[in-house]
C-alpha cells in the first residue's frame, strides 16, 4: 500500500468554515475581526474568554486595554498560557490574521486600514485617552456591518462610543454580564446605552459569536429569490411594526431594513425569515428592539468640525448682522437622537454672539425633533457618559458642561435654549 505524501497530509488539514456575509471591499478582511475592550479586572475576563475559543474559529482578536505606559508590555505573554492561538503585541503596521490574538502595546492608540493595524502616538493627555473608543470607531469605518465589538470588565465608558458606531454600521456588540465583571462600569455603560445586542459571562461570549457568524444571510441571495420567498415576510414584518408602534416602514431603504432584521435572526440564531415573523407575533419585546434597531441613533458633539467652524465664523455672524436687534432667530434640528447635535448649536450660537458683539440683543431657539421617543428623553436630560471629551475641547467642556460622577451634564443656560420633542416628519409634518 503506497504512503501517502507529507504535502498530501498537508492538504487535508482542516480548514476554518465560518465566514460572515461579504459585503465588504475587496480589500477588507474575508473573515470575522473582533474588537475586544477591556481595563480594570479585564485579565481574567481575556483569560475567560480566550479560553473558550475553539481551535480553527477562524476569526481573528483585537485586544484593547488600558495599560499603564511606563511599564513594558506582558500582555501577550499573560495570554498566551490561556489560548492555543498565537499572541502578537502589535506593532506598527501589522496585518490581521485569522486565529490569531493581537494585543495593544502601552502608551498608544490603535486603529484598522483595510485589515492592517496601525499604531498612533496618544493626543489625548493621559487621564483623558479613550483607546477602545478609538480603536472600535475604526473597526466600525473598516470592516462595516461584519464589524464585532466585545466589552469586558473595566471602569469609566471607554468603549460605548465605539460600539454606537458598529451599530450604526450594523455590526454586533457583545457585553460582558455585569454581574461576573470585577468592575461593571465599561459593561453597564454599553448596556445602559442601549448598545448591547448580547449580554452573557465572558466564557460564553465566544459561542454566542459563532452562532451569530453561521446564521443564513440574506443579502448574499439573489435578487429573485428575495422577491419570491422573502418579500411577503417582510411585508408582514412591517405590518406588526406598524401595529405595534404606529410607524410605517414600507418605504425604507430595503437593504437597510433587511439588514437590520437579519442582524436581530442572527443574535436569535433563526434562519427563516418566515420563522422570524411568527417569533414577532409571540414576543412583542422583539418588536421593540427591532423598532429600536432601526432607528439606531449615531450622533456625536460637533461632528463634521469643518461645518462646525463655518457656521460659527460666517453663517451665525450673517444672520445676526441681517437681523434687526432683539430679534429671536429660530432653528431646527431633525432627527436630533440623544441631543448632541442640537446642544451643539447652541454652543456655537452661544461662542458667536461673545465673539460678533452685536449691537442690540439677540437669542436663539432650537427645535430639536425626533421619532424615538426614548431618545429625545434622554436628550432633555443633558447628561453624557465622560466619552464625550473625545469630541469636546477642554475649553468647552469647562465653559459649557457640569463635571459629574459619571460624565458630564451640559449647563441650564443651554438646555434652556434648546426644545426637545418627539415627531414624525411623515405622519406630523413641519410647520411653516
């Protein structure tokens, strides 16, 4: 009997089969990427999860923690002992591979291009730094809605800004059980925010990703067989939304919303559309989180800076020198989410009016409008998780916000401005 040949053998070793959907470029990684956060008590929870990854997943793990930068880097040999995947402390420019762990060195931010990691010189003095934040905001951006973010036992909310854009992405975001954390602040923050898709303890995290990963995707099918097998089913989806919420979602981009149902199949591991929709009827709570996943709120303190700076330097000032004094200017913000843009415009009004000097005295009213009603609530509120600092000069923060135990509440002087309300542009539209 002939023996076979070692390059044989070599072939037959077996191979990862769990692939996400491939709707990324062609330059962007083909296999899962998950973003792992994690700072106090977060060693136990890695040595936890790690450990309970099977050999061949196919994905691959970007750790993120907190670590002190005056001391040399042992987190990846701490963590080798725990896994059989190779351990690599990044360096700069490193490539991402399957079935390996890659771990942050201290003293720097991290981000992701095209499936590389890239290491930056902190910016942020060192109280103040938000590694996991800035590390998951790039996943977000590169690998989009295969994107995976993980939070695990930590103080403060490093990382909650980071999940909002993988779930505005529509990738999925894990959290660790709060219960099991050494030190639940990181974990209630994502869970308080509404950003958690999956709450488990750290050693079951693992297995509630692969069984997210092997769901049936629906994107990849042809377009024939979405309109003859899945259209009735989403139809019949949007008739209990718009039983269920009074909102009708027959004209939303189908893509999007056949993106979004699918990620709520796969965090149930339900295969069928048709399935779905009778999980719908019997779990109203579903209806909620799909109603809420829809209408995913991703907004940040004066995003877009360059807009920023042109409506305070030319718009605001035009205005005012166009306006009789004491006159009341008026804007609208809609689709204002959780408040931060709204507020932001009413620090730039604010800034200009101290910076023009105009003669006479003006104000400024902002309407701030939209469908979720749970957000506009927590935008009255004015309070923000620490995270915004990211996006805040100090200067503002200090001129402008209210330091509290955790986060920051913007001053009474611009809440005041500012009117809060839930609408729905299409059934309840504008005044004029």
């Amino acid at each position: 009997m002939k023996k076979k040949s070692s390059s044989s053998r070599r072939q037959k070793k077996p191979v990862p089969t769990i692939r996400p959907e491939t709707s990324a470029s062609p330059a962007s990684a083909t296999f899962p990427i998950v973003g792992i956060g994690a700072s106090a008590g977060g060693l136990e929870a890695l040595d936890q999860f790690l450990g309970r990854v099977p050999t061949g997943s196919g994905m691959a793990f970007v750790i993120v923690q907190h670590l002190d930068p005056t001391r040399k880097g042992m987190m990846s040999e701490l963590l080798q002992r725990v896994t059989g995947m190779k351990v690599i402390q990044v360096k700069d420019r490193t490539p991402v591979r399957p079935d390996c762990v890659y771990v942050i060195p201290p003293n720097k931010d991290m981000s992701i291009l095209h499936g590389v990691l890239y290491l930056l010189e902190p910016v942020a003095p060192r109280g103040l730094r938000l590694p996991i934040d800035y590390f998951l905001r790039s996943l977000a951006q590169d690998q989009e809605g295969r994107s995976i973010g993980v939070i695990l036992s930590g103080m403060g909310s490093d990382g909650t800004l980071g999940l909002r854009a993988i779930k505005e992405k529509a990738g999925v975001v894990l959290v660790q059980e709060p219960a099991t954390a050494k030190f639940d602040s990181m974990p209630r923050s994502a869970i308080d925010a509404g950003l958690a898709d999956i709450v488990a303890r750290a050693e079951e995290l693992p297995g509630k990703i692969l069984a997210y990963l092997q769901r049936t995707p629906l994107l990849v099918r042809t377009e024939e067989v979405l309109e003859d097998k899945a259209q009735s089913a989403l139809e019949k989806v949007v008739i209990l939304l718009r039983a269920h919420t009074g909102n009708d979602f027959s004209f939303y981009k189908r893509n999007t919303l056949y993106r979004r149902i699918e990620r709520r199949m796969g965090i149930h591991q339900i295969r069928k559309m048709t399935a779905y929709v009778r999980y719908l009827q019997e779990n109203s709570q579903e209806l909620d989180l799909l109603f809420k996943e829809l209408l995913i709120g991703v907004t940040n303190f004066f995003r877009d800076p360059s807009a920023w700076e042109q409506l305070s330097a030319e718009a605001i000032p035009a205005l005012l020198a166009s306006s009789p004094p004491g006159k009341t200017l008026r804007a609208w913000v809609p689709g204002c989410s959780t408040g931060e843009e709204a507020y932001s415009l009413a620090i730039v009004f604010k800034e200009a009016l101290e910076e023009v000097k105009p003669r006479g005295k003006f104000s400024i009213q902002i309407f701030a409008t939209d469908l979720d009603r749970d957000a506009i609530e927590k935008a009255r509120q004015g309070i923000f998780s620490a995270n915004i600092a990211a996006d805040i000069s100090e200067a503002r923060l200090k001129r402008f916000f209210t330091k509290e135990e955790h986060g920051y509440r913007v001053r009474k002087e611009i809440r005041e401005m500012v009117i809060f309300a839930p609408q729905n542009l299409i059934m309840d539209p504008p005044f004029t």
